[in-house]
C-alpha cells in the first residue's frame, strides 16, 4: 500500500477532509470506508482532549488512514507530543519564513536529520520500541514517511514561498484561501487576479524544489481548476459542514416528499 508520502507527488490528486468538531475515533473508520486518501485533523482552531486525539490517530493506525495534524503552534511539546501519539504528518499553521519551516523539520525528525525527542514506548509504535537495531531502523522510516506541510496564508509567507519550499525536510504547501486572501485584501475572493498569481507562484516554486501543494476547497466542483493548476493534495469541506450539508438535503428530499410542514 502506498503511503502519503509516496502520494503525494502522485499522478492524481488526493482527497481528504477536515476533523474540527466531532472528535469521535469512529469518524475516521467512516472516512476510510468512504475510500478518502488522508484526514486533515485540526488542533489549532479547536483542540480534542490528549485522549480523544489519541484515541483517533490510534483508529487512523488501524484503519489505514493517513492522519495529518495541524499544530496549535511550532513548540518541542506540540510536535513531539502529536506525533508520539501516531499522526502520519503535521501541518504547521502561518509559516511565514524558512527559518520557521527548518524549524518545524528540527523539531519532527529524529537525528541526523532534526531533534526529534526519543520516546518510543508510546502509540506511534503501537507500543512495540523493539531493541537498538529495531529502534534505529524505526527512527530512519519514520523520518522517511513522516509528511511535514507548511501552510501559507500571509503576505510574508507568500513573499518568502520560494525559500520556504526550498528547505529539506519540508514535503508540501497548503495554501489558506480564506487567510491567504484575508490577508491581501480580497477576502472570499479566489478569482481575483492577485490570488491566482498567488497560487502560481506557490505552485511553481514548490515544483522547482520537488514538492506538492494543497488547497482548501468547499465542495469537489472547485477543486478541479485548483487541480488543473497543479494542486495536488485537497481538503473539501469539514466534518460540520458535510454533515450540515447532508442535513439540508435530508430535508429538502422530505419536503418534496411530504411537503411544507
């Protein structure tokens, strides 16, 4: 089975969603079932207790799901604490400077290749360390597999894309419409022509370092464009917003059913 990692910069664009309210383990067997390539877990804006997010990535381990966290904020705690519990990969929110995304690389890789604390008793290797050939071959697949993507939704982002994208370590970009285009002055608007020479230029400078780049989008209908542009990795909507959505058809498949209360 291939790995996100090795999807990434695939020949077709990966499906996933994004987990903000309903923290419930069994969200991610439902995912998987549905056949999605990856889950976006958000810790930033909303944050699942240690045991509920440990909980899920454990599911995601088991189902084989890709879990993919978005970290609150760029410290040794957060990114060693999620990903001793299981994530696939992490999402590092406003990276604004190559020296925050060598940072986020530093701080996720075990040595040589970052600082990564050793604890290996704990979910991420479901409890198996093994003895000292073991670990050191787990530390060297785990830096291999593990997916490091930097958002970008900052004008000081946009402008340092080029050195972002070009530090090792560093897997993808996703681009923020809503804070990328907030932060230009053209908020909700994603065919101004200042967003969309904003996405080439992300897109074109992660080609140039080998790396992939996503997008969030509200509905698969507008991941197309994004995808015909070189997008390769997508989150559609979120776990309240499609169920929301499947609500309103619910009823409005009753209505035409029964009719106007």
């Amino acid at each position: 089975m291939s790995t996100m990692k090795e999807n990434l910069m695939g020949g077709r664009p990966l499906l996933g969603t994004m987990v903000t309210a309903f923290d419930s383990p069994e969200l991610l067997r439902l995912a998987a079932n549905a056949g999605l390539d990856w889950i976006f877990i958000d810790t930033e804006s909303v944050c699942p207790s240690p045991d509920r997010l440990s909980a899920m990535l454990g599911y995601a381990q088991f189902v084989g799901l890709p879990a993919i966290v978005r970290i609150p904020e760029l410290t040794k705690a957060e990114t060693g604490r999620i990903l001793d519990l299981g994530a696939a990969g992490l999402i590092c929110p406003d990276v604004r400077s190559a020296a925050a995304a060598e940072e986020l690389v530093r701080l996720s890789k075990y040595a040589p290749d970052g600082q990564r604390g050793v604890a290996l008793d704990r979910p991420h290797t479901r409890y198996q360390a093994g003895n000292t050939a073991e670990k050191l071959h787990y530390m060297a697949e785990a830096n291999r597999q593990l997916v490091l993507i930097c958002q970008i939704e900052s004008q000081d982002g946009l402008a340092r894309v080029e050195e972002i994208a070009a530090v090792p370590g560093v897997d993808g970009l996703l681009i923020g419409p809503n804070d990328l285009t907030q932060a230009m002055g053209i908020f909700g608007q994603t065919n101004h022509p200042d967003f969309l020479e904003a996405v080439r230029r992300i897109c074109e400078a992660a080609q140039r370092h080998g790396k992939a780049v996503g997008m969030s989008c509200g509905s698969v209908a507008a991941c197309r464009p994004w995808a015909e542009a070189g997008i390769r990795f997508f989150q559609v909507g979120s776990d309240v917003s499609l169920y929301a959505g499947a609500l309103r058809e619910l009823q409005g498949q009753w209505l035409q059913c029964f009719g106007e209360p």
